[in-house]
C-alpha cells in the first residue's frame, strides 16, 4: 500500500471512524496510526504480516471492533484488555497459544473468533462476559473442556476441530447456550455428559467425526430428551 493510498485511507478514517487497512503488506503500526487513536471505532489489520502487536493499541480506547486475523501473531498484547469498548475481536489464523487474562475486563464482548490457532487450553477469561454470544475456538489445539466452563454466557460455542477428549458436565450449566460444535475430535461416545442432553438449553450438538457412528448416538440416555429441544427449534424456524 503506497504512502498516497494510506494517507487517503487515514483522511477517510477520522471522518468516518473506520480504518481498513487489510493487505497492506504491514509488520508494524504505521507512524500515521497512532494519531488516529481518539477517533477509531473500527480497525481492521487483517491479512498482514504483524508479528505482534504494539502496546500503543491499547490507546485506541473507542474501538468497538478489532480484526488482526491472518497476521504471523504469537501472542496477544495484555494492553487490550484496555479497549473496555470491544464488542467485536477477530484474531483467528495466526499462531496464538494463550490468551491474556485482562481480556476478561472487555465486559462489552458480542464475538470472539480465536479460530485456526494453537491453542491448548480452554480460555476461561471469556466468563462472566454477559453479552458475549459466539466464541470460535476451532482449529485449536484444546484438549479438555474443564468445570470453570459453566460460567460461560455464550449462545455459540464452536469447538470443532480441536483434540477435545473430556467434557465436563458443567458445561451443560452454561444459561445461555444453545448451539454446541464439537466435530472433528477426539471424543469417545461415552465422554458425551448426559447432562448436556437432558438438562441444558443446547439445541444444536455437532458431533459428527470423532470417535464413534453417529448412529451410536441415537442409543445414549438422554438423546430423546435432546432432540425434543432439536425439533421445537427447527418448527420455530418454518
């Protein structure tokens, strides 16, 4: 992206709010950025070639989206838990391993998309976000889905294609959550809690590829109770 071009986008971006940045061959912030940190509401750096992210992201305190997916990241910075007016963060296909804990403090969260990372541990700082509705997580590296998860107020919980072997039962206390991806792991027909198919809200279980027929499911205690959830949704939607 040439200096013409950006300095068009930058003139753009403070009347507007909005910075578009995708593909511009970026490892670092430009100099002109930075004083666009009173004004910014949308920021995308998407399809870059960012190695991290500098600490200054946390003075764009207006932001209410941020997409860095398809950089080189390793990490996120701790400063972004600084950006209180987050709703929207897409960071999925880079090379992230764990997510820092002052993200919890974006309590204005709606989605999160981690997708297409190496990530090995369930983030647990995305509890107690009340509005937070969809929460990507696959294409990781996730292992277990431990008790803390029944703090989680997501509506959608994408975990396919991850090495997932164990579930806790707790999940099926999320208040919120309706749709459950779980393909394409590692799961044996008897780690699926039968809490989660009698007494959850889930109406959507994904579970196709791991390791067992589908049509095993279909015996398990509880899958009755599931597919009346499943069909009163499916009647709404006609």
């Amino acid at each position: 992206m040439g200096n013409s071009g950006l300095k068009q986008h930058y003139e753009t971006a403070k009347k507007t709010g909005t910075l578009n940045l995708s593909q511009g061959k970026l490892d670092e912030f430009p100099q002109n950025l930075r004083a666009l940190a009173p004004v910014l509401r949308t920021l995308d750096l998407s399809k870059n070639k960012f190695v991290r992210i500098p600490n200054d992201i946390g003075n764009f305190t207006l932001l209410k989206q941020l997409n860095i997916s398809h950089n080189k990241l390793t990490e996120l910075p701790e400063v972004l838990g600084a950006l209180t007016k987050l709703e929207g963060l897409n960071a999925a296909s880079n090379q992230i391993k764990s997510i820092p804990w002052p993200l919890s403090k974006l309590t204005r969260l709606k989605q999160v998309n981690l997708s297409d990372n190496q990530i090995t541990e369930f983030p647990l700082m995305f509890r107690d976000l009340k509005f937070l509705d969809m929460l990507d997580l696959s294409r990781n590296r996730i292992t277990t889905i431990p008790d803390a998860v029944a703090a989680l107020h997501v509506v959608e919980l994408n975990l396919n294609q991850n090495q997932i072997s164990a579930i806790s039962e707790k999940l099926a206390e999320c208040p919120r959550l309706k749709t459950l991806r779980l393909e394409e792991n590692c799961l044996q027909l008897n780690a699926i809690p039968i809490k989660i198919l009698k007494d959850s809200n889930v109406s959507v279980l994904a579970l196709e590829g791991n390791l067992f027929e589908m049509k095993e499911f279909a015996d398990v205690d509880g899958y009755d109770n599931y597919m009346e959830r499943y069909t009163a949704v499916k009647k709404k939607m006609f």
